[in-house]
C-alpha cells in the first residue's frame, strides 16, 4: 500500500533532522579532536637537528595540539599531494594537551626491516622544497596546509596556527647554544706554532679583545676559560686519560683499557670575544714536548685531530661510541640473533648527521708541521666500524677543497685514516696497504698511503694509514676523467651507486644482463663484452685477487668506473675498469688460506671463489680469455708477483710499521705486546709470498692450462 503524502513528508523531515545532527555531530568531533590540530614545524634537509631512536636523522614534521584536551589521530592524515589526502594515515597515536608529534617522512632502511623506532611515526612520502603539505581530519578535510619554501639544511619551517604562512628558523630541538662568530674579528695569536718541543716552555696570547682558551681539547666557546697570563706548556703524558677511558666504544669487541696513561699532546683552542658577546673564529695549535712523546712519533707521520668531544665522545650523538643507538637497540639485536658488529650503534650510523667538524694537522718525520686545516670527519668502514680503533673518512669543509692537497701523488678530494680492519689491525696493519702498492703497476685502480701516527684531541690514538678514498674525485685525480662524468659502482653483495646519478645502475646492470644472458665462449659474444668491458683491467684485477688470495672478495669488496660520456681521453672509451680495496684477509690471514690455497676454486669465507665470480666465470669459458690470463699472470709472477721484488716492499713496511704498530697494540689491545711478536706476525706474510709464486704456478696451469681445458 502507498504512503500518504503526510507520511513521505513526515519521514523526508525527520531524515533531514537526522542528517543535520550527524553533520553537526560531526563538525563537533571535529571541532573538540582536531581544529586545533596544525602543522608547527616542517624539516626537509634534516642532517643533524634530531634523529630517530635508531639513530635515523630522517626530515620531519611536527604536529602541534594547543587546546586542553586530547586529540586520538585515528584517521587523521598527511599527504604531499592535493589528489592524494589519505597518502598517509595515522592509527593509534594521540596528542597530549598542550602537546607535539614528531612524525618522520619515509622509513630508513640501513639495517632492514628488523631496526625501528616502534614508539615512532614513519610516513610513506618524502618532503622537499616547493612542496605541499596537508593534514586532514578522519572526514577527509583539508584542516591545515602549508607549502615547503627553498630551505637549507637544517632549517625549519616554524608556525604557530593552521594555515599560517611560517618563518624559516632554528628548530626548537637544537638544545645547545649556538655562538655567534665573525670573521671581522682577529683570532687570537699565539707565541709558538705547533710542532715538537724538547722542554716545557710559558705560551702568551694575544688579541684585541677578551681571550678564552681550553688546553684539553674541549670547545672554547662553551668551556673557554679567560687567558690571564702565560700557560705553561708541558709534557702532558703522565696525566689522567680524559677519551681514552671512556667507552663502550663497540658492541661486539671487548673494550682494552690502557694501564697506564697514554702519550699526550697539549691542544690549545682559543677564541677572542668582543663586548658585545660575539666571538672570533678559532686559534687552535698542538705541542708535544718531551722525550717520551718524541719517540714514539719517531720516523714516522703524525696526525694531530681536534674536534668537540661531545660531537665523538657523548652517548647521544658521539660518533666515536656505541652510544644510545646501541642501548634502544641492544634487546633487539639479542632476540633477532643478529651479528651485533652490523648493528645499529652510533659508530654504525650514516649520513651528514653523523659527520664532525676537526682541525687536521699533519706532521712529517722531521716534526714539520706540513698541514694545517679544518675538514670534516666520519666513522670509515663496515665491519671495522665496530673494531675499538676505528677508521675516519676525512673530506673537506669547502666543496672545492682537498685534504692534505699533495701529500699523496694522484689522491682525490677525501682521504682515509684507515686500520687493517678486525683483521689485521694488531697483526701487521699493512697487509691492504703493501698489496697495494705489489699491485701499483696494474692495470687495476689500487689505494696509495702512507704510515702514520695519530693523536686524538691530544691523546695518542694508535696506527694508521693515511690512504687514498675510492670516490669520483679520486678517478679524476687518478685518470683525468672529470668526476661529474664519472659512473663509479661499489659491489658488496647487492651493487651500489657511488657517484652522482641512480640511473648509473642502470649502465652497470647492463654488464650483468649481458653476462647472464650470453654465452662468452662464443667469439662474437666475447668480443661484445670486450667493448663494454676493458679486459686488461679485468684480467689484472682477478690475477691480483687470486694471488693475494682474498677470502673477501668478489660477492664483496668489488669496484668497477667508466666514463658516463664518451672523450678524448683515453680512459672515457666508456668502458668499466677494475678497482682493488680492503685487500686485509689476505697474504696468509686466514688459517686455512696459506701459500698452498687454491684460490680459484677455494678460499672465500663465502664459499665464493673465483670461478664463482659473475664475470670471471664467464671470461673463462673462452679460449682467447684463458690464454691471455694465463700470459697475463705468468708476466707478472715473473716481475711484479715475484718474490725477488716483493721481498724489498715487505722490508720497507716492517721497518716503517714496526714502532707504531707495537705502540699501537699496547695502546688498544695488549699493553705486553714485542716487537718480537710484532715480527712474527709480519713472517707469516713474508712466508705466504716465499711460497705463493711456485704454488699459484701450478694452479694456473692446471686450470687455465691446457690440461684445464
């Protein structure tokens, strides 16, 4: 039976009763959970203003709750894109009165899936400038927006109401206090340069203003202390250790405590300060007096470091310690079973926020002080990040800058303070440098260095080598190919993009395409790979590998380059060169890897040899390939691999490693430590070269011989 019209107009009437009261419902639980709700603060270039918990110094936005009461986010959104509000949505986070959210933008990835912050907010989206942002309530409306202005790094967009223009600032998570510095205003001068000095002696400074100095390292600016009269300049190494004490310093290696104090330097920082409050830059110089310090940077190059302690030093942010990294994560680690030398732990983390300004200077044997200069430093490494004596990265502060220009022939831009890795490190120290420079003369690009000593905000910090760093820079400086044009590719199981455009990948995987797909004893096969591929540096890349006999190497610790574009030059034909680095598990390391190995099909710690090797089993299934590899090799076990010549290197290194490394293991591993130890440890590589040559020989013929075929 049909409704009456009274009846349809009834029920249409308290339908549009309904609908107002949900609507205005609606606009109510708005109203109390979210139109208070803003965007207060936007990072997009977030280098080192805060990171995440596990270390992640992720760009962010913060979300502001001004109002009395809590707001539930369920169903709240973030979004870049106008067509795309829910791009983002939030479950089960709350605001409290008064309040804030710091909601990360993309999720890091450098341990996987295992390693995050579980209290913390990862979007799917990333932020830039020029950008859009939106924050939408549970009903899809758009309840604030802002777009992201040229922004630089560190710099935030702050507001203080939905909708709000914004001011680009400091964030309000940068805790310290930042000095004003001008460069109008004269350093304070000192009355003695750095260097090496026989007996204490007064140092007066000088300045047109008011002088504060610290002689221990620490930043002038917050723990400056006023100058008012001479310091006395001393031989510091018999006072209490102030870096060398503090730990943990690794996660997966037994921290060793000096017995007594460690040889010293005296650091003097000082700044001038104006009445007005503003400082001056830096004077910053390093004394080492006395015999003790003198002998034991004897014949040698000496590295003087200084930077902020806190900055290497402080469970937060030092880069140098495990740190609170490793504190939020170690439970995690535990239960997953994971290696904890990969684990997230300060010196694990990566990225410009995890970078330190230092004044770098270099001393030569003589005492002179060569170098003088502000650069930038970084934990170096993978596995040896987690070693207690660890590696830097060293990069210029300007963008056109080098590091000690000159020092080494050919070096690039950035140079490494590199140990033997967990390796080598209190063994010899040099096996990756001396393979080096047996392979100098290679058609392979391979890491040149020198021995060095260095001490750490005045205390004495171990042996090292001053080596070159496999970047672009270091191509060009190497090839004269220009390192914008430079395709630079670092293989550690997966490839890896080491030079400026993602898309250069794309030109590796090309190679690796090919290799999967054809057949390389077929000669028009072979030939192709030949134009894509230079062969002699293939062939004294895999000859160098083999001999050495690196258990590392292949899966991982592999390099190739090639010019991008196509030149004059004959090193930008666009083919892809070999590269030589990490060459530490080698020359005998390993017990079960003497002379004797047969490194083409044994070896690796992977069970990834030689003849598993992409490219290399490939190149040998042709006849051409065989024969000049077995030429190949044969040469250079007659010259270069010949013990006849690398007997002499070997002496040359053991003398110049041989006081350093015996000050270096008392200082970080066994205070009993010899010389005669130290010895022993350099015959085990002596006898792997007495003997590899004449086993390595008879392993070639039989697999690349005629008999091997």
């Amino acid at each position: 039976m049909a409704r009456s019209a009274d009846t349809r107009r009834t029920a249409l009437i308290a339908f549009l009763f309904l609908l107002l009261a949900v609507t205005f419902s609606g606009t109510i639980l708005s109203n109390k959970n979210g139109n208070d709700l803003y965007i207060s603060e936007v990072c997009p270039h977030n280098e080192n203003v805060i990171h995440d918990s596990v270390g992640f110094y992720q760009d962010y936005i913060v979300l502001t709750n001004p109002s009395d009461h809590m707001i539930d986010l369920e169903g709240y959104g973030l979004s870049d894109k106008r067509s795309e509000l829910r791009e983002f949505v939030f479950s089960g986070s709350v605001i409290q009165p008064l309040g804030t959210l710091v909601v990360w933008t993309d999720y890091p990835s450098q341990f996987g899936d295992g390693y995050y912050d579980e209290d913390a907010i990862y979007t799917d989206f990333k932020i830039s400038d020029h950008e859009y942002l939106y924050l939408t309530d549970p009903y899809g409306r758009v309840i604030d927006s802002l777009r992201i202005p040229n922004m630089s790094s560190n710099e935030v967009l702050l507001r203080d109401k939905p909708n709000a223009r914004g001011s680009v600032g400091t964030s309000g998570f940068i805790k310290k206090s930042t000095p004003v510095v001008s460069k109008d205003i004269e350093p304070p001068r000192m009355s003695a340069d750095s260097g090496f000095y026989e007996h204490p002696f007064e140092l007066s400074m000088s300045g047109k203003y008011d002088v504060y100095y610290t002689d221990d390292g620490s930043n002038p600016y917050l723990y400056g202390k006023p100058y008012e009269g001479q310091i006395q300049i001393i031989d510091r190494s018999n006072l209490p250790d102030i870096y060398s004490v503090l730990g943990p310093v690794s996660a997966a290696y037994e921290q060793f405590y000096p017995d007594k104090p460690v040889a010293k330097s005296t650091i003097i920082r000082a700044v001038s300060q104006r009445d007005d409050g503003t400082f001056s830059e830096e004077s910053v110089a390093t004394f080492f007096v006395g015999k003790e310090v003198r002998d034991i940077c004897s014949d040698s190059y000496i590295v003087s470091m200084v930077s902020d302690p806190d900055g290497l030093f402080s469970d937060y942010d030092g880069i140098y310690m495990s740190g609170i990294t490793w504190e939020l994560n170690s439970e995690k680690v535990a239960s997953m079973g994971a290696d904890p030398v990969y684990a997230p732990a300060n010196y694990n983390m990566r990225g410009k926020g995890w970078r330190r300004g230092a004044k770098l200077m270099l001393f030569d044997p003589d005492g002179n002080c060569l170098y003088d200069e502000d650069d930038i430093v970084s934990i170096r490494g993978k596995s040896s990040r987690a070693v207690v004596q660890k590696g830097f990265n060293i990069r210029p502060q300007t963008d056109d800058g080098t590091v000690f220009n000159g020092l080494i022939d050919g070096a690039g831009d950035i140079l490494m303070l590199r140990t033997g890795s967990a390796e080598d490190v209190f063994l010899t120290n040099f096996r990756d440098a001396l393979n080096a420079r047996i392979a100098d003369n290679l058609k392979v690009g391979a890491q040149r260095s020198l021995c060095c000593q260095m001490f750490l905000n005045g205390e004495y910090w171990g042996c090292y080598s001053l080596q070159e760093h496999l970047d672009t820079s270091f191509i060009e400086a190497r090839y004269n190919v220009s390192a914008e044009n430079v395709n630079l590719i670092k293989i550690d199981g997966e490839p890896e993009v080491l030079s400026e455009l993602t898309s250069d990948l794309n030109m590796y995987q090309d190679v690796e395409r090919f290799l999967a797909e054809h057949d390389l004893s077929v000669d028009a096969d072979y030939k192709q790979f030949c134009d894509m591929v230079d062969i002699d540096s293939a062939i004294d890349y895999y000859c160098a590998e083999i001999f050495f006999a690196n258990d590392d190497a292949y899966l991982g610790n592999k390099a190739l380059w090639r010019a991008r574009n196509v030149g004059p030059n004959p090193y930008e034909d666009g083919k892809w060169r070999f590269l030589l680095f990490d060459l530490d598990n080698t020359d005998g390391y390993a017990p079960n890897a003497g002379a004797d190995i047969d490194s083409f099909i044994d070896g690796s710690y992977a069970g990834y040899n030689a003849t598993d090797d992409l490219f290399f089993s490939g190149l040998i299934k042709n006849s051409d390939f065989r024969q000049r590899f077995r030429e190949r090799f044969e040469e250079l076990l007659a010259n270069d691999f010949s013990y006849e010549t690398i007997e002499k290197i070997i002496d040359e290194f053991e003398n110049r490693y041989e006081e350093p490394m015996v000050s270096s293991v008392r200082r970080f591993h066994d205070a009993e430590f010899t010389e005669k130890q130290y010895h022993e440890n350099v015959r085990v590589v002596r006898e792997f070269f007495r003997e590899r040559g004449r086993y390595i020989g008879g392993y070639l013929e039989l697999h690349m011989g005629e008999s091997g075929r």
